[in-house]
C-alpha cells in the first residue's frame, strides 16, 4: 500500500528538546504521525502520513466503551555511524496482529506495519536523541472508531503510529529496584486477554501498583490468576531467576505477555554460556531458593528498560535481598549485551537488527 505523506507547514512543527537528560518517557511528540483507516466493507485504505494532531472521535466510538484497544513498543536507536536501527521490529508486527485476533480486530499487513514504521522513522529521524541510553520510542496502536453502542466488534478502526524522543531509563544509574509480589489482586487468567497487548490489562493492574508504591515498592510481580502461587510477570517486564549460571523463566501458557525482549534473552543467553529453561515457579519454592542462597539472581526484561535488576522481592511479610542489593553479574552481563547490539557497540550474531533508509 502506497503511503501519502502530508506536507507538515512550518507552523505546526515543534521545538525539538535540546536538553537529552530532560526528556523522561513518553512527555514529548515528534512532528507527524502514520494514521491508516480500515473499514468493514474496504479493508485497509488512505494509508498517510500527517502532522501530529489529536483525534476528532464520536463520543459512542466504540474504543470508549468496549475497550476495543491494542498497542506495541519498540524503538530506534541513532548509531554513531548516523545509520537508524530498530531492533527485531518484526516480532512486533507478529505480536500486534496476535494481540488484534484476540480483541477482534483486523489484521494489519506486517509489510504495511514495517514499511509505515520505517518510512515515518526516516521522516523523523532528526527527531532521534544521541546522549547514552536515548532513544526514539515508537508506539503503533489500533482503535476501534464506529459510533454507535452495542456489544459486537467495531467495524470501524485507525491504525496509527506516534513517536517519542526518550531519555536513559536509568538516568541515575543502573540500579535494582524493589519488587513486591502481589498476592490479593490478579491481573489475568488463561484464556482472558493476558497475553494480549491491550489497555484493559495495564488498567487492571494500577491499583495493585499504587498500592506498591504507597508501601515503598517499585513494581508489582503478579501470580498466577486460578492458584495464586506461581509466578507470572511485572507490569511491564517479564521475569528471570538465575540459580547460579541456569536462568529460568515462567512459560507462556496464554496469561502473560510473549515479550521481544525475553525472547532474546533466551536466545542469547545460551551464547554467553548460560542454560534457560521456561518453567512454572512456584512463589513460596522461589523465596526458600532466595532464602538458601540458591537463587542468586533476579531481573527483569521489557523494551523500556531492556533488563532491570531486582535488589529485592517481597512476599507477605518477607522481604529477600539478591545479590547484596547490587547488579549481579549475569543481569549486567545481558544488559552490556543487548544495549551493546541495539546500539551498534557490538555486533548483531542473530541477525535482530535492521535499518531504516
């Protein structure tokens, strides 16, 4: 599909942020955006990049009501070389259209997801912050538009992609954080829309969150939805131990996200010498291996943060520490790793990384 590109009047560009370590996440918006409509009776069409604007939606569009909503994350990196990479963007065309099947929603070609991607990055890429740990965060995401009230799939829909300049997530410092496991709340269960990547599951999680963070924890470490004793994912990040040099993981068995991030972690762990198993973790077995030493290891992973170590897991009224609440060494080992193939100080083995023209 042909995608037209508006032309942006110099009234309607911004003033780009100059100052990199103010950026924070997600505060401020690049020039244009992708906005491409499907309807029922035409399939995708009008595919256009325009300038950055608000929508004009019906107050009965059906997003609103019936939370028919989906969205992914990625980013792209300014090399030193000045070429502009994005990191397996391709799992996330899969995802999103997997994430659309599951809240009824039309598939987007992965070519029209990749090509619209690329061709707004370049437009943009001036856009691309180059301080250490910088980069330009991609949001695609589909909304369901019909106006009109009624329980059944929209027949009405805008995919769309915006742009953010990002700051270092550890603009501190890489640091762990504190993690409390959340054993009164539950986020999904199998056969719901856990795995999905909709706003409906990050809405059920803020309670729990905010709780979290009143009592002093950085996030939240949801169980299992049906026992509530098996260890599934935080808010945003996927879960690993590691028991000396063997990193395990819980399997995605339909209730938490397939996250690009821990894919490649399991692939690229076996390569640095590490083995990886994807298995059920009971909670109360996980805190006695933290408690014996056995487990000497916790991090997380997501596209955010890349990894994120953890320093501390709490469950009920016990709190362990890992790694004497330092970065231990495998967790910094795969982030030096990852970030160093995102950004091009090391060489990409697995073929993850592509460019935009």
């Amino acid at each position: 599909m042909d995608i037209r590109v508006v032309p942006l009047p110099v009234d309607k560009m911004k003033t780009k942020i100059t100052e990199q370590s103010q950026l924070g996440f997600g505060k401020y918006f690049t020039d244009r955006m992708l906005v491409v409509d499907w309807k029922a009776d035409q399939g995708w069409y009008d595919a256009r990049i325009e300038p950055y604007a608000p929508f004009v939606l019906d107050p009965s569009c059906a997003v609103f009501h019936y939370a028919q909503e989906i969205f992914e994350g990625l980013k792209a990196y300014k090399w030193a070389d000045g070429r502009v990479a994005l990191f397996r963007p391709e799992m996330n065309a899969r995802r999103f259209n997997q994430s659309g099947d599951r809240i009824c929603m039309p598939e987007v070609p992965e070519e029209l997801f990749l090509d619209g991607i690329h061709t707004l990055v370049s437009l943009e890429r001036d856009w691309i912050p180059t301080a250490p740990g910088t980069s330009l965060y991609i949001r695609p995401a589909m909304i369901a538009v019909e106006p009109v009230l009624g329980v059944h799939p929209s027949n009405h829909f805008y995919f769309f992609v915006i742009l953010s300049p990002v700051g270092a997530y550890y603009a501190a410092g890489f640091k762990p954080i504190n993690i409390m496991v959340e054993d009164h709340y539950v986020r999904a269960v199998p056969g719901g829309t856990g795995e999905a990547k909709t706003g409906g599951n990050y809405a059920s999680s803020l309670k729990a969150g905010l709780e979290a963070k009143k009592k002093g924890y950085d996030q939240v470490l949801w169980l299992d939805g049906r026992e509530r004793s098996y260890i599934e994912e935080v808010g945003a990040m996927n879960m690993f131990f590691a028991y000396g040099s063997h990193i395990v993981t819980a399997p995605l068995s339909g209730s938490i996200l397939s996250g690009v991030t821990r894919d490649s972690v399991l692939k690229l762990a076996p390569t640095l010498g590490y083995t990886v198993e994807e298995c059920p973790i009971n909670v109360n077995e996980l805190m006695a291996d933290i408690r014996s030493g056995k487990v000497t290891e916790a991090f997380g992973s997501g596209t955010a943060a890349v990894i994120t170590p953890v320093g501390k897991l709490c469950y009920k009224d016990e709190c362990l520490q890992l790694t004497g609440g330092n970065v231990g060494d495998i967790t910094q080992r795969l982030y030096d790793t990852l970030t160093g193939i995102q950004t091009g100080k090391l060489n990409d083995e697995f073929g993850w990384v592509s460019f935009v023209e």
